[in-house]
C-alpha cells in the first residue's frame, strides 16, 4: 500500500469514525419536519372508543345481522383474537362453562347483554341494545348504543361508553373513561376518574328542585384593610357573608367566601378556596392547594384544584346550557351534587355516603 | 357450545411472587440500575489493562500501517492520589517548532475559513466563524507566551480525560439514561455501545490528532485540544445518548 | 476521578504538571539518544536504542532530531506566576461548582418528574373564555396603522366577540388615524378604548404600557408588538394555557429567529417540550424566564406591594400581561415585516435569556431576593430570575477560564472544564442546559425522533450565545426617559367609561 493509500485509508476510517455517531441525527434531519402524532397523543380514551366503534362496524356489523335470529357465533378474527356474537334472547351465561372466572374473548351482541356477576372481561364488550354488568364482575371496555348498568362493586377498568345513559351502582367503579350521551348517574361510594356527559348526577338526588337565581343584584363589598385584626400577613382574603363581588379575585393565600355570597367573576388563590353555604360564582374557580364547598353551592365555571376538592351536598356546577369542568387530583362530591360537563379526579375520585360522614 | 381453550381460563391466574413484584416495583427497578452501573464500573476498571494492551496494539498496528514520520506509540504515567499510577496510550511525534511558513499557513488556514465562512447557513455560520477566531486568539497567544506542551503530552491528555469518560460512563449513563430508558436490555446496550465507541475511538483519536499536528505544526496543538479533545468526546456521547433514548420499546 | 485529577494537578504545583521529566523517569517513552544509521534494510528488525516499553516505529531518520534543548528542567515555578494561576484555578472551581449545582438541579428536577409522573394536561373544553384586552401600539407609517386597525376590525377570530377588548394606541395629530379608530369603534361598540398618545421619541410600547394597563380590561392584555398577520385560531391557541391551573401565567417563548431553515426550528420545538413540560412542575422556574412580562409582573407586584399595600388584593385592570410575538403569527405569510428593527430592540417582547438588556434587567431582580417586605413567592421568583439570567455568564467564566488553565499549564483542568461547558451546551435556545433534561422531558412529551437532533443543538446553543455577546457587545441603551403620559382626549373619555 503507497503512503498515499494508506493516508486516504486512514482518512476515512477517521471520518467514519467521525460520522458514526451523528448518523442517527442526520437522518432524523432528512426526514420531512411533519410527521405522524405521538403515539402517546394516539391513546386518548375518546379516540380508542371510536376506533373500537369502527372496528364493530368494520368487521362485525354483518355477524351481527345474520346471528340475529340464529345460535351464537364463536371464532376467532384475522389477529387470532377469539370473539363471541350474540342474538337476540341469548345469555352469554349460556356460552360459557358454568366455572369460568376470566373469559378472553370479545363480546358482542345483537340485543341486550347481561354480563354474570364475578366475571372478568379481558376484552372488550360492545351490545346494540342495553347491557347490565352484574355484580363483583370486572370488564375492561363497554360500548353500547343503549344504557349500560353497571352492578354493586363491579368494575370497569379502561372505558365506558353509552349512547344514552349510564347508572353505577353503590360501591361501583369506573377506572379510566365513562362518557354518556344524555346523562351520567354515580350511586353513593362509587369510584371515578373521568367522566363526560351533558348531566353528571352524584348520588341521591335532593327532592326539593334548586334554589331559583336572584336577579342582578348591586354590588356590595369593602375590602378590609390589611391591618385590620382579621387579616394577619396580607395574604389571606375573606369575603364576609352576603356579599356580592363583581371583580376578579385573586390572591396569593387563602381564600374564604362566606355563606350566599355571590361572585361575578373568576377566583384564584395559591393556597386554597373555602366556599360557604348558598355560595353562587359566575365564573371559573382554581386553586393550587384544596377547595371545599358548603352545600348548595352553584359554580358555573371551571372548578379546579391542583390538590383536592370537596363538593358539598346538592351543589351544581355548569348548566345544562353551559357545559363546565370539574377537576381535581383528589375529587370528592357529597350526594346530591350535579356537574354538566367534564369530570376529572387525578388520583382519587369518589362519591362521598354522607350518611357516613355526617 | 363450549369455546376454544384459548378463550376461557377456568382456573385462577397464579399471583406473582414476592420476589417478581420487587423487581417490578420503582423501588426494585431502582436497585437493579444501580447494581448494573456498580458492575459495569468494576467491570471496566477491571478490563483496563486489558483495553491498554489493546490501545497499544491497535497504535502499534496502525503506525506501522500509516506512514506517520518519526512517531512512537507509548505508554504516559499520571500519578493520581488514590490512584497511583494512571496508564495511558500516548503518542510521541517529534515536530520541529513553528517556522514563519507555519505561522502563516495557520494564520491565513483560520482567515480563509472565518471568509468561507459567510457561506454557510447563519447558525453554522456563527459556531465556523468561532473556530476560526478562536484558532486566531490561540495563535496570538502563543505568539505572546509559547506553550511548553509536545505532542506526547497532548495525546496523554486527551487519553486520560477520554479514559476517565470511559470509566465514569456507567455511572453517568445511570444517571441520564437508566432514569428514563426501563428495559434493562436497552441499558446494557447503550452503555456497552458507548464504552465501545470510547474505546474503539480512542486510538484513531490520538494518531489523527497526531497527523494533523504534523500537517498544520503545534500550533494548532490548543484549538484541537480545545475545540476537538474533550468536548468532541461529549458530541459524541451525547449523539450516541440521544439515539440510544429514541428506541422504541415495540418495533416499528 | 474528577476530583482526583484535580488534586493531582494541584498538588504538583508549583511544577508545571506534566514535564518532559517524565521521559526520563515516570514515563516509559523514551526519546531517541541518536539517530539511527538512514537506509536500514528492515527498519523493524532494526535494534531499538529506546526504553523497552517503546512499541513502535522507529523515527524517521530524514527528520532532524529533537534538540535536547526541547525539555526543560523541571523548576520552580517563579511565585508570581503561580498567583494568576492559584485565582484562575479559584475562579475554575467556583464557576464549575455552580454549574455542578445547576446540572444536579435540572437532574433532580428530571428525577421528580419521572417519579412523580404529572398527570396529562386537562383538557377544558368547557372552560368559559376570559376577557382579554388587546394593545395595538403604534408602529410604523401612518397607512400601515390605517391599515392594520382596518385589518383587525375585520378579523374573525374563534373567539367569543363579546370577550375581546382592543386598546389603540395612536397619535391624536394623525386625522387620518383618529378616523380609523373612530370607525373601529363603530365596528365593536362598547369593545374599543382608545390610548392617544402623542407621538415622540420617548413614546414607546414599554412607556405606554402602564397606561395600557389602566385601560384595559379584562384577565389579561395581549400586546401586538409587531406587524404580524393573524391566523383566525391564535387567540384561542394562547389564552388556553392560561385556563391551565398549574400554570399561573404561561408567555409564550419569542425566540429571535433567523432564517435559518427547520433545523432550528425543530430544535426549539424540542427545547419547547422540555420546557413546558418541566415547568408544569411546582416551580415553574424556567418557565419564568421566558418572557419579560413575568418580570414585569414580578415587579409591578413588588412596587404594588410597597407602594400600595392596601391594592394587594384589589383587582386591576389586567390581571396578566400575556405578550406574543410567536404563537399562532403564521410566519409564511410575513413577508417583508420579518425585517428586524435595530431601534425596536428595547421594546421587542422576547427572552432575556436571548436578549441581554433583558439578561441585565432581570440580574437586576437580585435585590428582590433580600426584601423581607415581599411575599416569599416574588422572592423566590426574583432569585429563579437572578439565577437563570447569570448562567450563561458563568458558563463563559468556566469556559474562559478552562482556557486559560490550558494556556498557564494545566491541561487536565482546561479538560474539565471544557468537558462540563459542553456538557451543558445543548439547550437550543443559548440557556446552558444539559442533554439529558431536554431528552427526557421530550420523550415523555411524546417527542421521540427529534430528539435525535439533539447533538446538533449545541450548534444554536454557540449560535445564540454568540449573538447575545455581539449583541450586548454592540447595543447602547439609551437614557432612560419619563414615562409618557396618555393625552386626556374627550373623544376617549365614553369607549373608556
């Protein structure tokens, strides 16, 4: 080999070297900036139940018409993944051997759906017509174009979709999405994550109808001094009772409204927001630290917490008109209360026996 | 009507043990990175003297191979306090000092490409621009005080600080890499990658540092100990780091 | 290993750290006593006159050989020498120690995210819009100002109407002016307040500003600071992040950008992940910096507080001063108002982080930290200010100084402290930040090939700190004037009421 050669060898064997460890950037810098969503953005619950609904209608829509009228059908579909279709006047109870615990196969029906007690669902479950879950049972996706029940302590742990209307049963749980075309009904120490429907109704409802809006009343309300003998550091603020505020109030502690104060406006405090009885806020409400509501309390905005909230007895938040959002990372709603909208517990969401706590 | 055995499970699933939700916990997870970085760093001290042989042989090799004038491969000692000796590969090259021919290659090499420069796109423009002015206030330093420093002492130092790289990577990759990546295979991997990098790079380095000192006279001993020592074995790492962070867990 | 090499360099002081001596002693490469005989048949068989450890080739004979001259005794190093170095090595630690700190800072706070895994955004899709107020100042001819209040009255945005408030600023001599915003005011009765202000060299958006704020209403002013055209979604793009509880006060970034094609501009969507996903911790640290207006918050809230204490709670005008310069502005549209105005500089709203009057400014929040008057929140977002802003100064100190340890003869230093400036050269947008933060918090935003560019970062990290040196190197701040005062106008008296 010349001097030459080896010079030239060298070279290049230096910027390989050189280049080696840039390869995978300048590749990723040749690739078109656009490129598809996140995966992660993909998982999205909505998304999923759609996709899911795509796929029944895809791929089952004519097995559910031919099995109507005729036995169940069992097989499996082009991925190998076993399903079961159901007609009408069918019993899945029937389909299985009576000792089955845990059933791996997809579930689907041309009419109603009962789902036997202490069973576990390892796919998903989708009925043209209503589909009860009895109790202790465990499913893992629901979809119906009709009510879904869901029975005493069972579980739902990815989502659950009714076209019409939702009932959850005591001790129930829904972990993950439930969303439901007219309304959502959650039975007193029922568990939750995320809810969506245009009426969220927390356990018993009160038989006496809400309290009517007063009209447009004046203003009232003076600020109290900061070094007045009820305020200490300046940071905290308490609105005194029956009074009416129509401003933003924000502060960087603690915040208390008092009993049938109304607010015109959005509050927002570091610490934390104590809202009395009869308490009515046209406006959004956030906090970092917790927020608790007495009864009978109306927020028609956002009520949020980065922390915890408690919703007192019989209080609404949205209106009908007016969709809104309750979130929480620790969420929990006494009997009677009512949101319109969006439900959010981060970590813990529960429909208090206020039985048990009064 | 009974299904096929693969849809129905009569019988319970067995629950895992105690020792599987350990390992499965963040707490185990934790545990095992940590024990992985203390092996691969006792592993790589222990196969040092096995990577100086090889750094050894590999410049011995490739110095027979290139026709590199007057140039002898070695071994530098640095004695370090809890150490003792610290053994590296180095370079000895005899190189006559700067003549006026040398000066004015170096001085015109860093005017022509801080010129060229304009050329390029802005962001690059900036950082070839920044070479180039740099290699000019290193030139007009060593004008004012001549560095004392020969190639051997060069290659030393920059084997020393990419051994030290080496030896300390396991922990490092613990600490950026382990806390994001959970598959304890694609650990392994990019560590082991790396660490392999750094070792096979390492002779190539030091004889193109070398030749480059012999092509534009030590001059240029500061901007490429500077610009393209340690902070090259960096770009390199991150680079290798930032595409080990990109595997994805499912293929495709 | 870091620790050791150091004490080892510094415990051979005042010797140069690595001598030729080494040759003869410690070191096993010998250097040739003679030259060998020139044209030997086989120069490998040919007998070594060198150490036994030497490996390899023998030296070319062609070459002159080494002078004895090339290696010095070792000596004392005279004592004024070793003064310039012992500081030099005092200054490489301090600065290096910071940025230790800075980098176990950002570890910890990459460490947390991943323990604590935040919960995703909320999505509020039944949030109630807030009332903004939106500042046109007044920039550029006449019939550009003509034209776009002509262009804003006709904008259709996706906002609810009713909750949009504009704040005109404007010259009351120009008739042709007035006119437009008459006109705009009879194209959004009730929704325009006019701000006349005469126009001069001391009238500017950062003087108006204030006045702006009286003016407004609503939860936050949007300030249009530049000619940019509108896309119809922007206002609804931004003031969503302020429904966002866990973010107070979300500015969006306004990065000075070149055209410099999508390389960077991928990068800063990288960048932007770490950041908006790190800052939705707790302390929102980074997230302070990204725009003046939090400063200006910051300050407005402490001269409040001193000045007015009995104002703390009361609402004002504008709760937040949101500023955007970038987001939901189509760039392909800009055409020739991309052109970067030098005399715009102090008025501009971008990052201090870029922009170094900013850098000073917020420097300058240092003595927010030891008021014991403020509440401890704008304390401690004083110091998150003061701290962010000086890191670039002290990433410089550590790089020059590694640089002058290598020159005064302590290459293993210089080393360090190369390897630990560019070990936190890889936030694109010119803040020292190290890779790993920016890699993690990207892939759990979801961003996992981009992420790969990561190594070219460093290329507009150089690029933007760079800038910001010839910047803060070139531009004179001019004396600060008074503020200027709006003209009481009876015409603005009813918008305003």
């Amino acid at each position: 080999m010349s001097p030459l050669q080896a010079w030239l060898a060298f070279v290049a064997l230096c910027a390989f070297g050189l280049l080696l460890p840039f390869l995978p950037a300048l590749r990723t810098l040749r690739r078109p900036e656009a490129r598809n969503p996140a995966p992660e953005a993909e998982k999205d619950a909505p998304a999923r139940i759609e996709a899911f609904r795509g796929m029944v209608a895809q791929q089952f829509a004519q097995l559910l018409q031919v099995v109507r009228e005729s036995e169940p059908i069992q097989g499996a579909n082009e991925s190998g993944r076993p399903f079961i279709v159901l007609g009408f006047n069918k019993h899945l109870a029937e389909c299985i051997p009576p000792a089955t615990r845990r059933l791996r196969s997809l579930v689907l029906s041309a009419g109603h759906l009962d789902i036997p007690g202490e069973l576990v669902c390892d796919r998903e479950i989708f009925a043209e017509g209503r589909i009860n879950v009895a109790h202790n049972a465990v499913v893992k996706s629901v979809l119906s174009h009709r009510d879904i029940a869901i029975g005493i302590r069972a579980r739902v742990t990815r989502w659950v979709r009714s076209d019409r209307r939702l009932d959850v049963a005591e001790g129930g749980s829904v972990k993950g999405f439930a969303s439901a075309g007219i309304e959502i009904a959650l039975a007193r120490r029922t568990r939750f994550e995320q809810l969506e429907a245009p009426r969220i109704s927390f356990g018993r409802q009160p038989d006496s109808p809400a309290r009517p809006a007063l009209e447009d009343p004046v203003a009232r309300f003076d600020p109290p001094s900061r070094r007045g003998e009820q305020l200490g550091n300046g940071r905290n603020l308490v609105i005194p009772p029956g009074h009416t505020v129509r401003g933003d109030l924000i502060v960087a502690g603690l915040l208390e409204i008092g009993d049938g104060c109304r607010i015109f406006g959005q509050l927002r405090a570091d610490k934390g927001i104590v809202l009395g009885q009869d308490v009515q806020i046209e406006g959004a409400v956030y906090a970092d630290g917790p927020i608790s509501t007495g009864a009978n309390c109306l927020v028609s905005g956002p009520l949020i917490s980065a922390s915890s909230l408690r919703l007192g007895p019989c209080s609404r938040v949205g209106k009908p008109d007016e969709p809104s959002t309750l979130a929480a990372d620790e969420l929990l709603v006494s009997e009677g209360c009512v949101a319109y909208g969006t439900v959010r517990a981060g970590r813990r969401g529960e429909v208090i026996d206020t039985r048990i706590s009064a | 009507m009974n299904l096929p055995d693969a849809a129905l499970t009569t019988s319970p699933t067995t629950p895992p043990s105690l020792l599987q939700r350990f390992a499965a916990s963040r707490f185990g997870q934790a545990l095992v990175a940590l024990l992985m970085a203390a092996g691969l760093t006792w592993l790589s001290f222990r196969l040092l003297p096995a990577l100086l042989r090889f750094w050894d042989a590999a410049l011995l090799h490739l110095l027979s191979w290139l026709p590199l004038s007057d140039a002898m491969a070695g071994r530098m000692s640095l004695e370090l306090p809890l150490w003792g000796e610290f053994e590296t590969p180095a370079i000895q090259l005899w190189l006559a000092a700067a003549d006026s021919q040398a000066w004015l290659g170096n001085l015109g090499g860093a005017a022509l490409l801080f010129l060229l420069a304009s050329l390029l796109r802005p962001a690059l423009r900036s950082v070839v621009r920044a070479l180039a002015g740099f290699h000019l206030a290193t030139l007009l330093l060593q004008a004012a005080s001549p560095l004392d420093y020969d190639v051997a002492q060069h290659t030393h130092h920059l084997a020393v600080i990419s051994i030290g790289l080496l030896l300390s990577l396991p922990l490092v990759m613990a600490a950026t890499h382990y806390i994001v990546e959970r598959s304890h295979e694609r650990r392994l991997l990019a560590t082991l990658m790396i660490a392999a990098f750094l070792v096979l790079s390492l002779p190539l380095k030091l004889l193109a540092h070398a030749a480059l000192l012999q092509f534009m006279s030590p001059l240029a001993m500061p901007t490429l100990f500077l610009v393209f020592g340690p902070a090259f074995d960096i770009l390199c790492v991150s680079a290798l780091y930032a595409w080990a962070i990109t595997w994805r867990h499912h293929a495709g | 290993m870091l620790f050791a090499c150091s004490t080892a360099t510094s415990a051979s002081r005042p010797d140069p750290y690595l001598q030729l001596d080494p040759y003869i002693g410690s070191t096993q490469i010998a250097r040739p006593a003679t030259p060998a005989p020139q044209g030997s048949a086989d120069e490998n068989e040919r007998p070594l006159n060198l150490s036994p450890q030497i490996l390899s080739t023998p030296p070319d004979l062609q070459l002159t050989p080494p002078t004895e001259t090339t290696s010095p005794a070792p000596t004392e190093a005279p004592a004024h020498s070793k003064l310039p170095q012992s500081a030099l090595q005092g200054l490489w630690l301090l600065t290096s120690t910071l940025l230790g700190l800075h980098l176990l800072r950002e570890w910890l706070r990459v460490l947390r995210l991943r323990v604590l895994r935040p919960p995703r955004p909320l999505a509020l899709s039944h949030a109630r819009w807030p009332t903004i107020s939106i500042l046109v100042p007044s920039h550029g001819k006449t019939a550009q100002q003509i034209e776009r209040l002509t262009a804003l009255a006709s904008m259709d945005f996706d906002y609810p109407a009713e909750c949009i408030h504009f704040v005109l600023m404007f010259d009351p001599a120009e008739t042709g002016l007035v006119e437009a915003v008459a006109a705009f005011e009879r194209a959004c009765p009730g929704r325009v307040h006019p701000l006349p202000m005469m126009a001069g060299p001391n009238t500017t958006l950062a003087t108006a500003l204030h006045a702006a704020v009286a003016n407004s209403i609503g939860t936050a002013l949007v300030v249009l600071d530049q000619e940019l055209p509108l896309a119809r979604n922007w206002l609804r793009q931004s003031v969503t992040p302020l429904l966002d509880p866990a973010i107070g006060c979300v500015l969006t970034r306004a990065v000075f950008t070149p055209q410099d094609g999508a390389l960077s501009a991928r990068l800063d969507l990288l960048a932007d992940q770490a950041d908006t996903l790190l800052a939705s911790q707790n302390d929102a640290l980074n997230l302070l910096l990204c725009g003046k207006a939090r400063i200006r918050a910051v300050r407005r809230q402490a001269v409040k507080s001193l000045h007015a204490p009995d104002l703390l709670h009361a609402p004002d005008g504008a709760s937040l001063i949101l500023d955007l310069t970038r987001l939901g502005w189509q760039s392909s549209l800009l055409g020739e108002i991309t052109r970067y105005h030098s005399e715009d500089l102090l008025d501009q709203i971008r990052s201090p982080r870029l922009h170094p009057a900013l850098v000073l400014q917020s420097l300058r929040l240092a003595s927010l930290l030891v008021d014991p008057r403020l509440p401890a929140g704008a304390r401690r977002q004083g110091a998150a200010a003061f701290f962010t802003a000086a890191l670039p100064l002290v990433w410089l100190i550590s790089l020059a100084c590694g640089i002058a340890l290598y020159f005064t003869g302590a290459p293993l230093l210089a080393g360090l402290a190369i390897l630990l400036c560019t070990a936190c050269s890889f936030d694109p947008h010119g803040n020292p930040g190290p890779a790993f933060r920016i890699a993690a918090a990207a892939r759990m935003a979801g961003v996992r090939e981009e992420i790969r560019l990561l190594p070219l970062s460093w290329v507009g990290f150089a690029h933007r700190l760079l800038g910001g040196i010839i910047l803060l190197a070139t531009t004179r701040t001019p004396r600060r004037r008074e503020h200027a005062q709006p003209i009481e106008a009876p015409a603005s008296e009813g918008a305003v009421a």
